[in-house]
C-alpha cells in the first residue's frame, strides 16, 4: 500500500520581509516538514555550508542540469544562477514528506506550472516604510542596491494576487502560527 503523498509549500516575499527567520520557526514546529536546498553558481559565503544552506556548483554544471531537466525552477539574479533540485522534491513528497521552499516569485510561478497541487503563501511586509527600515537595519545594503531591493519588492508585491495565500509579516509569532494553519487544513485536503 502506498503512504500518502507530502504536500509541496512554497514561501516567497521581497528581500529584507523576514522569511529566513518565519521559515526557520516553521521548521523547528512542524517537524515533518523537510526544506528543498537549492543549487547555486555563486560562491559561497564564509557561514555557509554545503547541502545545508545551498549546493554550491559551477555554471558547466548547472546548465548541464538545467539541460537535464533536473530542476523544479530556476532563474537568474545579478549575474547568478539559482535552481530547486526536482530530483530532491520529488522524492520527499514520494515518501510522503512536505516540502517547503523558499523561492521568488519567478521560481513560485513557475513551481505553480508545473505543480499546480502545490501551495504558495506570499510573505508580505507591513507597509514600504517597514522594509526599508528592515534592510537598513541588516546593515548589509549600499543606498543603491537600498533602492533596488525595495524597487523589486515593490514589483513582486504586485504579484501576490497570484499566490494562494498571503501573509503579512507583523509578529513574529501571529505570522507563524498564521502559516502553520494554512499548511494545517491543505493537508487536510
């Protein structure tokens, strides 16, 4: 007899919103959720490790993946190439796992395509006013890339219309729990 099959989740907002923090407490609550890794052309960065925060690869091969079909989504972003390992994915909802993944509205749209079963919740941010002082707050933005991190959260809030859910993140706590709900009753589905 075949175990039920996982449910695919997927989380998206602009830079600076939160998910990190909101998709870090959704795994320490719901412990049968399982979080794809992506793979990466770009380096990686001194606090990362590999198969935990991303595979890191060259362009060779990730176009060589890309050509294979290996991969669920993937897109460009400031001259680097970022993919959902479909091979990963499948294989968790096979075993009757979810999967959660944390990918742009670019990435979200065409998961949506492909899997159309699959459910997208946009983390959206309080007002404009809050994300700006989010970002300056990271203290890891020059005023130009400032200005094209909220220039970009501006578009891709535009899209939230086309997730099935939104989220606004205000408290921590409320935004959590708020998710967990959703992921409850689409399971119950």
């Amino acid at each position: 007899m075949q175990s039920k099959q996982g449910k695919l989740f997927i989380i998206s907002g602009p830079s600076g919103v939160g998910k990190g923090t909101v998709i870090k407490a959704l795994l320490e609550k719901i412990p049968d959720l399982v979080l794809s890794v992506s793979v990466t052309t770009r380096p990686p960065r001194d606090y990362e490790a590999e198969g935990k925060d991303y595979y890191f690869t060259d362009r060779t091969a990730f176009s060589q993946m890309q050509d294979d079909g290996g991969f669920l989504e993937c897109a460009e972003h400031y001259g680097t190439f970022y993919g959902t390992p479909r091979t990963f994915v499948d294989n968790k909802l096979e075993e009757g796992k979810s999967v959660l993944l944390e990918i742009d509205t670019e990435g979200a749209f065409q998961v949506k395509e492909k899997m159309p079963q699959s459910v997208s919740v946009f983390l959206a941010y309080p007002s404009l006013d809050e994300l700006r002082d989010r970002l300056t707050k990271r203290g890891s933005e020059t005023e130009a890339s400032l200005e094209l991190r909220l220039d970009k959260a501006v578009k891709e809030y535009g899209e939230r219309k086309r997730y099935d859910y939104v989220v606004v993140n205000d408290v921590l706590e409320n935004t959590v729990e708020q998710i967990i709900e959703i992921f409850k009753g689409e399971l119950k589905k």
